[in-house]
C-alpha cells in the first residue's frame, strides 16, 4: 500500500498494487474486476471509497480513499478496548457491513487489520471482497492471525478467508452468504473485547481445525456480551444471527452508546408508550401514600481490578439491605456477588460462574440468575443453586413475585415466559404479529404480583412498554 496524491483531482489517495500472478490470471482478474465495480457503487461514510482501478505498464492497482489513523488491530495490540468505546465502534463497522450486503456486497475477509479507526473515532471498513490471493504452490504463512487472504482449491469448492475469521463453512470450501461476514464480526468483537483470538492454533490447520470443533472461552466475556456473540459464532447456520442488521439491534439494545442514539423516529413511541404505561399503572395499582422517606448516601466500592459488568444493572434487596451485582474474580470469570450494606466488602456467591442479570425474590433470601442458557435460582444462606428451567442463550431478564412465580425472557422469537419452582413453564405473553414484534423482554412485577410491564420490541422500529397481567387470556397487552 502506498500513499500518493492524485494531481488531477489534487486529493491525497491510498494506492494499493496488485501481485503480478493475481493480474496474469485472466479468471481471477475477471472476477476481482466485476467485484471492483460492485464495491465503487457504494456509498457509506463507514465504507472506504474505491476510486478506480488503474493499469499501468501491465501493473495494475486499485486506487482508493486515503484515511489517517490506525487500524483496529494496532489499538487490540495495546490491550482489550472497554465495553462502551468498543460497542460504539462495532455499531459503526455493523453499519457499514450492513450497507454493503443491501447492495449484495459480501466482504469475506473482514478483520481486525482491514478496519482503520480515524482520528475522529469512525471507522472505515477496507478490502471488501479485494482480498490477497495465494496460489498452490506458494507459501501459506503459519501465523494465522496476520495470514493474507487464503485461496486455495479443493474438491469441495474454493477457501476464501483468513483462518482466524474464517467461518466453519469458508474453512470446509463451502458456499457462502452474509452468515460468512457475521461470524468473521463476532471473531473481531470478542478479540477487541479480550485481546486474544476466538480461534486460534500453532499453524493455518490447527486454527481451521478450532473454527470447525472448538468453542471460545465465553468465561472472559461479561454474559450478556457473551449472548451476542453466541449468536454470531454459532456454528449452526441455521441458528446463526442471519443479518448483521440484528446484531446491530443487539448490540444497541445491550446499552444505551454515548454518542450513537437510536434513530429519532424511534424516540417519538418510546415516550408515548412510557407515558400510556405510567396512566395506566396510576389507574390500576392504588399504593398507600408513603412514609416520609429516609434519605441515604453512600457508595459501593468494589475490590481493586474486580470491575462490575457494565450491562447487568447492581439490584437492592426488596428489604433494602444488600446489594447484589456480577462481578469478575481473579481469574476474570464472572459471579455473582452480594454486599450487605453494612459491610465493608462484598461476598462472593458459589456456583454462579457465568451469571448474569440478577433478580431477587421478595424474601430477599434467594437471588434467580442466567447462567450457561439456564435459569437458576440460589440461595443467600450457602444452598448450591437450583436449575428451574432451560431459556437459551439471549436471555433478557426476570421477575418474581410473592406466591413465588417467576417471569423471564428467554430471547427473541418468544414473549414472555413463566416458571413454577417445579420447573414447569408456560407462556404468559404472545408476540403481536400485526406490528412484527420479535420479542419481549425486561419483565417487572408491579406491587400487587400480578400486574407486570415488559418491553416489546418490533421490525418496523415501533417499540413499546407494555402492561399486562397473569389473570389476563389472552395475555396481549
């Protein structure tokens, strides 16, 4: 790659030249040129412009965008990037990627060096489908990370990719679609998050080998992370996130990013549906006027390095005693922890490796949690947790009520779903198919434990806070 200056235009560019093999054939020079044309009819501030492709003396090279700052893999080499900055950045890159397969573009080589981040903090996504060739006879660098492109024949098809971003069906040769650049995004977020590879080996066939049989460890990712990119690494196609639009919508669910607020469409039914909410709850729930409060002031400081996640909110005991959160250990794995606010150090709880998104029952002895696709429930006095019921790997929230029922959110494609502590489940909540609602989440028991509100969320964008109740049939709200 070098930099040059386009005297015509008197514009900085990027020139990047072509390896002579890659041009002598005519096959592959057909196929790169029909895919250059694709590339320069798009148009999106997270996509780095092709300006053309120039032949020289029988050298061709491609003329492109120029863009000063630094590629995503130089800032993962300083260390893991912070949950927020790195959700706003691949918000961005899931932009721009989804932009490009509108188009019918696929990238098939996305990683960390093929994303600049500028000086700015925007993102250009580079190589879209331009991607090195090597052919038979040469050598296939064994540092699979920084491999170039590997292109290589085989019975099965053609492997086209870099091994550590490699989908399992890239590394079988098999036909792909947009999945391909899906699983290749979630190998670059879980490396911002953790500053290692998902997938990696000694050589290109042992890190292929990890791509098509091995699991990364989830243990070093706060859970709710973990969900997303489960559905981004799942090596089921049919089960894998199909659009990169829906780990968009995934990623800005999970937080509120500074600096990138959902579409201002959205806002005008969020507020409506909140103020409907709160009406009706004024309407149906009478609460005895309240005593004067007793106002507190105080901070929870955590243990040095055992950083709270981010995403799963810290929960007061009903009886405003203790606080409950998840937080790392020493090795970085994620528990739970409770701290009672007369102590000065929060305790770890035993068997909740991988917990996320906490609640407690009104007793304020016993926590339900999320934990390796399982609802479980523990108790404060030291019993080992309880598994009640099987939600998968998106779940989004519970809800407990006095005559001891819980109500949780097992993912998309499912309402709202209710436990008995038997284990058995029904659903409570059906999902409105006139207005293309995929799911409801973030259950909440009002006071009188049968009133709930929860959160549906739509494909047209027109989301909302709805209240519904367990007396109710059908529980539409």
């Amino acid at each position: 790659m070098y930099r040059a200056r386009d005297t015509k235009l008197g514009r900085e560019v990027a020139v990047k030249v072509l390896p002579d093999d890659f041009a002598s054939d005519v096959k592959r020079r057909a196929r790169f040129e029909r895919e250059a044309r694709l590339l320069a009819s798009l148009n999106h501030p997270g996509i780095a412009t092709l300006h053309g492709i120039e032949e020289v003396n029988g050298t061709h090279f491609l003329v492109m965008e120029m863009i000063e700052g630094e590629t995503l893999a130089k800032r993962i080499e300083r260390g893991p990037i912070p949950v927020r900055e790195a959700m706003a950045l691949f918000v961005q890159i899931a932009e721009a990627l989804e932009a490009a397969h509108d188009r019918g573009v696929l990238h098939r080589d996305l990683k960390p060096p093929n994303v600049m981040l500028t000086k700015e903090g925007h993102i250009k996504v580079l190589d879209f489908g331009l991607a090195k060739s090597f052919g038979d006879d040469d050598e296939i660098p064994s540092e699979s990370s920084q491999s170039p492109t590997l292109t290589k024949d085989t019975a099965l098809g053609t492997i086209l990719g870099t091994a550590s971003y490699m989908s399992p069906e890239q590394a079988r040769g098999k036909t792909v679609d947009k999945r391909t650049d899906v699983w290749a995004f979630g190998c670059c977020l879980y490396e911002a998050l953790t500053a290692r590879k998902a997938f990696e080996g000694e050589t290109v066939t042992d890190t292929l080998a990890a791509v098509v049989k091995s699991e990364p460890d989830w243990a070093v990712l706060p859970p709710e992370m973990a969900s997303v990119l489960r559905r981004c690494l799942n090596k089921s196609l049919r089960n894998r996130r199909k659009d990169i639009g829906d780990v968009r919508l995934d990623l800005e669910e999970t937080s509120a990013i500074p600096g990138h607020a959902p579409p201002k469409r959205h806002a005008l039914p969020w507020l409506v549906a909140a103020l409907t909410a709160a009406l009706v709850i004024a309407l149906v729930v009478t609460r005895p006027a309240p005593e004067e409060p007793k106002l507190q002031k105080f901070q929870v400081l955590l243990p040095e390095n055992r950083l709270a996640s981010l995403f799963n909110a810290p929960q007061v005991s009903p009886d405003g005693d203790r606080l409950v959160f998840v937080g790392r250990d020493e090795s970085g794995t994620f528990h739970l922890w409770v701290r009672d606010f007369d102590a000065l150090e929060p305790l770890h709880v035993a068997g909740t490796e991988g917990a996320s998104f906490p609640f407690w029952a009104p007793d304020s002895e016993r926590v339900g949690f999320f934990a390796d696709g399982m609802l479980r429930t523990t108790d404060m006095g030291g019993a080992p947790p309880r598994t009640l019921a099987e939600v998968g790997n998106f779940p989004r929230g519970g809800t407990w009520n006095d005559d001891d029922a819980i109500l949780f959110a097992a993912g998309n494609d499912s309402g709202i779903l209710r436990v008995s502590q038997e284990g058995e489940v029904d659903v409570v909540t059906e999902l409105d198919a006139t207005k293309e609602e995929d799911t409801h989440r973030w259950p909440h028991f009002l006071p009188d434990g049968t009133h709930f509100l929860f959160t549906a969320r739509s494909l047209l964008g027109e989301h909302s806070v709805k209240l519904a109740s367990l007396d109710s049939t059908p529980r539409l709200a």
